[in-house]
C-alpha cells in the first residue's frame, strides 16, 4: 500500500493492479480506478468475478502481484464480510468485537451498545457475555455490520450486507447508509437496496478482468450495461454480415485467378480486420438455464404433516400449535422476523427431528440451507454432485453443471474455495440431481448474481413436490406459486 498526500481528490486509488490466485486464476489485469472521499458505491459482477478480492486488496489483506494501491494518508479502512469467520463463532459478543482492534479498547461496552442500536439488534445487559453462534442468521449478519461501523472508519467495506436481514433489518441499514457521512463501497445483489444511497458502480468484467467505472445509482448502471450490450450484439450482427459477403467475394475472385487473386486476397485481409473489431460482448451477462427441480416418483397424500412448532420469544421457547398437511405441488411459505426461530424449524423438520412435524416415509428432502453447510467444503463440486444422484450418470451430471455455469475449469474446484455465489450454485444443481419430494429452502436468493434470480423463481414456482419456502425478497416471492402461509409472528 502506497499513502499518498492529496486529500482531496481519491481516498483510495489503483494504478495499474493485476492479482490472481495461483497461476490459473487471474481476477484483475492491470486495473484502474479512483475512489473519491464522500463516494457511495456499489460494486457489480458475476458470481466469482473476484468482487470480494477487491475487498481484500482494499483492506490489505491480500497484496496486488503488480501495480500500486494508493491510500491517502491517515485513512481508516473497515469490511463487514459475508459470514463471520468459523474460528470466531465460539467467542462472546465482547470478544468479538474487541477483535477488531490492535489495541485492548477500554470503554468497549457502551461503544458495542451503540453500533448495537445503530444495527438494530436490541442490546440488554446479558447480550455482550453471549456466544456469538448462538445468534441466528440474521443476527449474525447485524455483529458482522456493527463489528466494522464500531471502528468508525474513513473508508467502510460491505459485503453482501443484507443477507440474511429481514425487511425492518434491510430498511434500517438502508436509512443508515443514506445518512452516512463517509466513504461506502458495496457489494451486493439486492437492487433495490442500492438504488436507495448508491453513487456511482465499480463493474469487474470476469472477461476482461478490469473495473469499469460508472456514475450514478445502481438501476442507471443495469440500464448503460444492458444498452451497450444490445449496440454491441447490433454492431457485430452488422459486421457478421460484411465478413460473410467479402468471403463470399474473395473466393468468387480467387477462383477466378490472375489478377484477381490480389483482390481476393485484400478482401480476406478486411475480413480479418472486421473479425478483430467484433466487440467481444459480455460473455458474463450469461445467466444460469432455465431448469427444472424434477419432483420425486409416486409421491401420494400428505408428504409432511405439522401439528406443532417452536419460537423463540425473547429467547425463550413458546410452543404453538398448527395444522398444516403439505401434499404433492403445496407451496408454503413461512414467515418472521430474524431471531425467532426459521432456520432452526427448517433445519428441525429436515433432519426429522420436530416433534410436531412428521414426514412420510420414503419421501426424499432437498434442503437448501443458507450458510451452505449441507455442502462437504473439502469435497470437490464433482465429487459433491456425484452424491446427490440416485446412480451416478456423469453425462447428466455435466451437463447439469454446465446450466449453472459450473464448467470444466470449476467441476474439480474444492466447494470451499468457490465464491460464496458459486456455493448456491453448486446447492442448486445438487438438487436438480436429488429429485427430491419435499423441498426445503432456507433464503435461497443469499448471494446470488441477480441475473439468476428470475431463473430460480420460474423453476421453484413449478416444483411439483411439497415445498417449504423462507425468503425476505418479496420481488423474489412474487414470482413463485404460495398456497399457503405460516406466519411465526402471529
């Protein structure tokens, strides 16, 4: 890191920055950009791009291979990554926070009770004693927020910041970053959410692997993209054409000899040259194929009864009776706030162990969870999708992969060091695999690019199986057939 004087002009800049991981991963090539002081910014690009990389270069935590990232003097810099790190999930909330500085800091507990209000996680005494595990999802995600805002940076870092936060959790970080008074880059799928405080957008291209930068809020940025990209597809449909007729041309004149040999083979040289000015469109505005979830065999009659469940008042478990018998192609959605209880239910009446739920025998579950830790991190995504069939079938296995952009140069990756975004991917694709009969999916839309969205929902909307759904993407909800709700809150 390079500190530099001028105040004025960029809190952090980068000249010429190239990084890749090992030798086959390059994520950024001779890169450039300024970060202007006051700036709110949104960072966009397909999952894996390297937008959470270009968080690690920012902080320090990873060194470019070549180039400068300068920082003007005296610069704080603070990131809210997407999960809390595993070896910190065992500490208390004052341990956890204490971590964020190099020095031991004195008047810790009021300063967490304050990035506490600001998160929305209502503080009492007992709060900074607790393990941080024992905190849901979406309280997690409020620690995550409020461990870098406690460092009252120049420079703050988002990752993803609204995984896992439900709509009162999203509104008042929203009102929060609007008001904020320094320097905010984000990364994140949730438009609307942007839109709201955004400034200007960094676009990593994986293709070219340069950052592209763009002003104004994050739906002007879609717009731009989306129009380059059609003048783009135009120009080279144009130019298709002039390259057909001119080889058409060329060998009419080359037959004929002599002379016209020379002609013809001016003519393939404009035709070369019209090659090399087709615009290489973005291959990465691929969005995942349309698939199905194909449901289970001979499914009959009810495939999950639930007569009671649990949720957590104030921490406290309040038992509540219910009614509910899923059949084949029934849509249930469940609902609530953060901490009251969804994933643990899910995950309950997924391992078939909710005592007022009862799975049919025989029924097959697909359960999407949303840290991923249904998935082996240590098996590769071959490996991972070779388990979730019935009897192995590589050619369909492959080919499945392929639809989710899981290509050759990712199959053999370890699932842990894929993106978080590649992660729902590879869950995805396993249960296109599965076929399972009840299909349960804890935030499915978490980290996923939003091209994919509308995809997902077309295909959840369809599953002809038991459904039950958590989401706090209503737009993403629209989309998809719900007979019936669960509201935990009532």
């Amino acid at each position: 890191m390079v500190h530099s004087m001028n105040r004025e002009e960029s809190i952090i800049r980068f000249e010429k920055v190239s990084f890749e991981y090992g030798h086959n991963k390059p994520i950024l090539d001779e890169v450039d950009f300024p970060v202007r002081r006051g700036m709110k910014m949104a960072v966009m690009g397909q999952n894996g791009a390297g937008k959470s990389t270009l968080f690690a270069l920012m902080s320090g935590e990873l060194k470019p291979e070549s180039g400068d990232i300068h920082v003007a003097r005296g610069v704080t810099i603070a990131t809210a990554p997407q999960v809390i790190p595993r070896d910190e999930l065992t500490l208390t909330v004052r341990e956890f926070f204490q971590k964020r500085f190099a020095k031991p800091v004195y008047d810790i507990d009021p300063r967490i009770d304050s990035v506490l209000e600001v998160v929305n996680l209502h503080h009492h005494a007992k709060l900074h004693d607790r393990i941080v595990k024992s905190f849901s999802g979406g309280q997690q995600a409020r620690l995550l927020l409020a461990s870098a805002l406690i460092q009252n940076p120049d420079l703050l870092l988002l990752d993803e910041p609204t995984n896992n936060l439900d709509t009162a959790g999203i509104e008042h970080l929203t009102a929060f970053l609007v008001e904020y008074p320094s320097t905010c880059i984000v990364i994140s799928h949730d438009a609307e959410f942007l839109n709201a405080f955004t400034t200007g957008v960094l676009y990593l291209d994986v293709f070219t692997r340069k950052v592209e930068q763009y002003p104004g809020n994050y739906r002007d940025v879609q717009r731009d993209i989306l129009m380059r990209i059609e003048k783009e597809n135009r120009k080279n449909a144009q130019l298709e054409k002039k390259i057909q007729d001119n080889k058409d041309k060329a060998n009419f004149f080359a037959q004929k000899g002599g002379k016209m040999r020379l002609v013809a083979k001016k003519m393939r040289t404009e035709v070369e040259e019209m090659e090399e000015a087709k615009v290489d469109v973005r291959k990465e505005d691929r969005t995942i194929r349309p698939f199905t979830i194909p449901a289970q065999e001979e499914l009959g009659g009810v495939i999950l009864s639930l007569s009671s469940y649990t949720v957590l008042k104030g921490r406290k478990p309040v038992e509540k009776k219910a009614n509910i018998a899923l059949r084949k192609n029934n849509h249930l959605l469940l609902r609530g706030p953060n901490g009251i209880g969804k994933s643990t239910l899910l995950e309950a009446i997924a391992r078939g162990i909710a005592p007022g739920a009862r799975i049919t025998e025989g029924v097959k579950v697909g359960y999407y969870r949303q840290d991923f830790s249904t998935l082996d991190f240590d098996q590769t995504v071959f490996d991972a999708l070779m388990k979730a069939m019935g009897k192995p079938d590589e050619q369909r296995l492959r080919a499945t992969a392929a639809g989710f952009l899981l290509t050759a140069d990712v199959i053999h990756t370890k699932i842990g060091n894929l993106s978080e975004g590649q992660k729902g991917l590879v869950a995805f694709a396993s249960l296109v695999l599965e076929r399972p009969g009840l299909l349960i999916l804890d935030e499915p839309t978490n980290h996923i690019n939003f091209r994919h969205l509308p995809v997902i929902a077309t295909a959840l909307d369809a599953y002809a199986g038991a459904m039950i759904l958590v989401s706090h993407v209503s737009e993403f909800v629209s989309q998809i057939r719900i007979d019936d709700i669960l509201d935990l809150e009532k």
